[in-house]
C-alpha cells in the first residue's frame, strides 16, 4: 500500500473508531443504565461466542443467500419491466400509476398476506426480498433508460445500423450504468427488509437471531446481529462498486 | 454535372399549440456531385431542418427531398452526419468509435480492412496516440475529430455537417477548418456544410446558400470564386473582403428580420 493509499484507508477508519468512542462514552456518561448497553468490547466476546459455539456463519449465509436471491430476481424483472418503461412513453402512462402503488407500500405491511398465501417457509422470506427489490430498482431504470439521448441513436442510424444494431450496441451499453445502480439501490433496500421477512417464523438468518434475542432479552446479541448485517451490506456494496468502476471505465465520473 | 441531392418545392411545418409553425418553406436547389454547400442563416432559422431532412430524420410536409434521384426513406451510411455535439460514443475508445460503422451489417469489411481502415483515420486525424483512450480523455477539437473520423471510415458519398466547429475555440476551429480542406482533397466528398460563420462558409464552400429568416426560404445563392486547393492566405484577398461584407449584409437583413418577428412574442409573454 502506498502512503495515499495508507491515508486513505486511515481516513475511512477515523469515523469508526470516533463510533466507537462515542459508544463508550455513552456507556461511562451515566446517562443511560449501563445495563442496556453492552459495552463493545461485550459485543466483540459474544460475537467470538456466537462464532464458534452457536454457527453465527450459518445466520449470515443464510440471510446472505435471501438477500442475493431476492435481488437477483427482483432485478431480473425490474430490468426489462423498467426498460419498457422508460423507452415506450404508452407503457409507462399504462403502468405507470400502478407500479407507483405497489412501490408505495412498505413490504412489511405485506407481511401478514404473504404467509397465508405463502406461508412461512423460504418462499414467503423469498418473496418479500423480491418484492422489496423489484420495485426499488424498476423506479432506477426507468428513469435511467428515459434519460437516454437520442443522439446516440441518431449517430448508429446514420452509420447504417438496423433496429437489432442500435439495441445491442448502442442501448444495452448505454442501459449498463442503469443495471448497476438499480442493483445497488435493491440491495440497500433489501437488507433493510431482510429482519422483516425473517419475522415470519424463521428458524434461521440474521433476522431471526435479533428475533429470538429480543425475546429473551439479550441485548449483546441484537448488537452483533445489527453490526453484521451493516457490515455485509457494506461488503456487498464495495464489490458492487469495484464491479461498477471496472465495468464503466468510461464513464467521466466527478470523483473516482 | 451529376446530382446528388434535390430540394424540390420543398416545405415543413409543425402543429404547435400556438398555431401552425413553417420551418421551411419553399426551398428548391440542386447539390451536384463534389460540391461543397454551405448554408447559412441566422440562428434558429431552420437550416438545420434542411440539413435534418436530407439526412432522413424528417420529412418535408410537401415537396420532395432526393438523393440520387430517389426520395430520402431515413438515415442511412451513403449520408455521413458530422452532428454539433460531437455524439461519440462514450462507452468504446477512440479505435472501437471509428470501427463502430464497420461492425455493422450494412457495411460488413474483414478484420484485417477494419483495421487498416481505423489505422488510417486515426492517423489522418493525429488520434494515434488515444487509439486506446475513452472520450473522457478527448477535447472538445479531438472528439470532433474522432466523429469527423467515424463518420468518413464508411465511405459516404456525401457528408453533412450541423456546425460541427461550433463549440471550439477560435484557433482549434481554424485547424480543424484546414484539417477538413487537406481531407476533402484526398478523398473527395459532397458536402452540406450547416453553419452561421460567413467566413467559415466562404474559406470551405463552393456555392454558399443565404437562407432567410424563419421560415427558412432561399435569399441568395452564391458561388465562391476561389479554386480549391486552398489555404488560408485566400482570406487576406480583397475578393474575400468583399464577398464576406456582401453575405454579412444578406444575413444581418435577416437576422434584423428575425429579431422584429420575435419582439412582439417576448412582449406579449
């Protein structure tokens, strides 16, 4: 690592440690009853407990995997419904109106629906995360694709490019960028309903061991569960964007 | 002499709320082959119409838009368009920009042409050096160059041009100006040049067409007495002198025109 490197990476780690200071400070201040925060160096000894004695891995893949579907497959119908929506002005005054209704709705208020037509195995979590995704990254891409220029278009067409051309080569790239931050967008949205879905009887997830914890009280526990999901969701992100920085090289961007 | 491109009779003209807007209106000329036109006016007055229906993207209300004796359908690789905001692809290089047409199925080459094709207008346009950069990396002078560049790689017959040199700085503008003479005279093309800058009609054109204010009919039109090939030394001639106070008085007519017409709308709103 080089030493711009070093402080940069110095400086994205100042607010954590400031987090955690403050945490601290909180605890000793003597303001709040100590015995409802855990200090963090508690949280840090549950968390190693959790670990290795109650398969705190198998929460976090678990929940993982619920939000990588969900996301996967809300995206995967948002991306050609929001392309629609964006590129065909009818489409959008057909749907438009309906799709701004569903998206309004917070997917926890669908909860109750869901399990008696789902029930509460792994397709009801599975179609809460989807509905979640769907609607937050169709709103993405439509108003992505309608922003298109139609200089672009104009230049393939005076090139000699056919209707098959100008979508492979000049709409798919220009839609790529819309891609990305839609499934950025989902994501974020999607571990924030992770708990909600995870509230329908779930024997496993993150979700669920903030559930259970809260039952029995445990405190400690609610914090790690909290801090994982941030953290994964932070992970998740980084990836998305070392992906998105690699995929759109040429984009002129304000700050890389 | 051969003609390329026919304006017949023709007319276009928008339903607006406010009423029936003319664009153009009557215009009827010839551009034969390896003329260069140069069509000027005042902003706004529909010269880029004309330009715009000659290269497919509309359609005159009435009268008829030909090349080669056959009406326009729509935009296609016979009729280069060198657009005023560059429109380079930002997602390919400078290389993938001007190869784009050659990947297409109207213009099918081999790799090896495509190649020799790209390595030639890369160096015709001294982007030889940028073959592997994005846009991003460009000036505005480069970017222009590489759609000048993109848009000769199909071999059009004919090229138009809305403005193209626009939104550069005067002294890239005069570069680029000389750039697209020395291209001209290798390669020999039809051009409609778009443009408000009589010198600049004067220093590329052949014949220079005076449009009026809108809706856009023809007021002059006017051949250039200069042989090509030229070199900027024809712009301290006294004929040039002339010809450009001559043109500049037809355009600021209209251009006073223009601005009488619009005063009562400004007023009224």
């Amino acid at each position: 690592m080089n030493g711009a490197g070093l402080r940069r990476f110095g400086l994205g780690l100042l607010p954590w440690i400031g987090a955690i200071l403050l945490w601290y400070a909180v605890r000793w201040s003597g303001f709040v009853n100590v015995s409802l925060i855990p200090a963090p160096h508690q949280v840090a000894a549950k968390s190693f407990e959790l670990l290795t004695k109650e398969g705190l891995l198998i929460d976090i893949f678990v929940s993982t995997r619920r939000v990588f579907l969900g996301v996967a497959l809300g995206i995967l119908a948002a991306v050609p419904v929001g392309f629609l929506l964006g590129w065909y002005r009818p489409a959008r005054t057909f749907a438009d109106p309906m799709i701004n209704f569903f998206r309004a709705l917070p997917p926890i208020a669908l909860i109750p629906l869901v399990i008696v037509y789902f029930g509460v195995d792994e397709l009801a979590k599975l179609v809460i995360l989807f509905y979640a995704s769907f609607f937050s990254g169709v709103i993405v891409m439509y108003e992505g694709v309608s922003q298109i220029t139609p200089l672009y278009i104009r230049v393939a067409q005076t090139l000699g490019a056919n209707q098959a051309e100008i979508f492979r080569k000049v709409i798919i790239p220009l839609t790529v960028p819309h891609i990305l931050t839609a499934l950025r967008v989902a994501l974020g949205v999607a571990w924030a309903t992770l708990v909600a879905s995870e509230l329908i009887a779930a024997q496993r997830g993150l979700g669920a061991m903030i559930q259970n914890a809260s039952t029995y009280f445990l405190l400690d526990v609610i914090y790690v569960g909290i801090i994982c999901i941030g953290l994964i969701a932070l992970i998740m992100d980084l990836i998305l964007r070392k992906i998105t920085a690699r995929l759109l090289v040429w984009q002129d961007r304000a700050i890389v | 002499m051969n003609k390329r491109a026919q304006f017949d009779k023709v007319s276009l003209a928008f339903d607006t709320p406010k009423g029936r807007l003319n664009v153009v209106e009557d215009v009827t000329y010839d551009i034969n082959d390896g003329d260069f036109i140069a069509v000027i006016g005042p902003s706004g007055c529909g010269k880029t119409t004309m330009m715009s229906m000659l290269a497919g993207f509309q359609k005159p209300t009435t009268g008829k838009v030909l090349f080669d004796g056959r009406p326009v359908a729509g935009p296609g690789p016979e009729r280069g368009v060198i657009f005023q905001e560059y429109g380079v692809f930002p997602w390919l290089t400078v290389k993938q920009n001007i190869a784009f047409g050659l990947t297409l199925n109207a213009n099918h080459v081999t790799t090896a042409e495509r190649d020799a094709i790209c390595d030639h207008y890369l160096g015709l346009m001294g982007l030889s050096d940028f073959a592997n950069s994005y846009p991003k990396h460009l000036s505005g002078g480069m970017r222009q160059r590489l759609a000048i560049a993109r848009a000769y790689a199909v071999k059009p017959q004919f090229l138009l041009m809305d403005e193209p040199f626009g939104a550069l700085d005067a002294q890239t503008r005069s570069n680029m100006q000389n750039l697209l003479l020395k291209v001209l005279e290798t390669e020999g093309k039809t051009v409609m040049l778009i443009t408000h800058s009589v010198e600049e009609a004067i220093y590329l054109a052949s014949r220079i067409v005076v449009v009026t204010a809108r809706p856009a009919r023809i007021k002059k039109i006017i051949d250039v007495p200069f042989a090509y090939p030229r070199d900027e030394s024809i712009q301290e001639r006294p004929e040039f002198a002339e010809l450009r106070s001559h043109i500049r008085q037809l355009v600021m007519d209209e251009y006073r025109a223009q601005q009488a017409q619009m005063r009562p709308v400004s007023f009224s709103e």
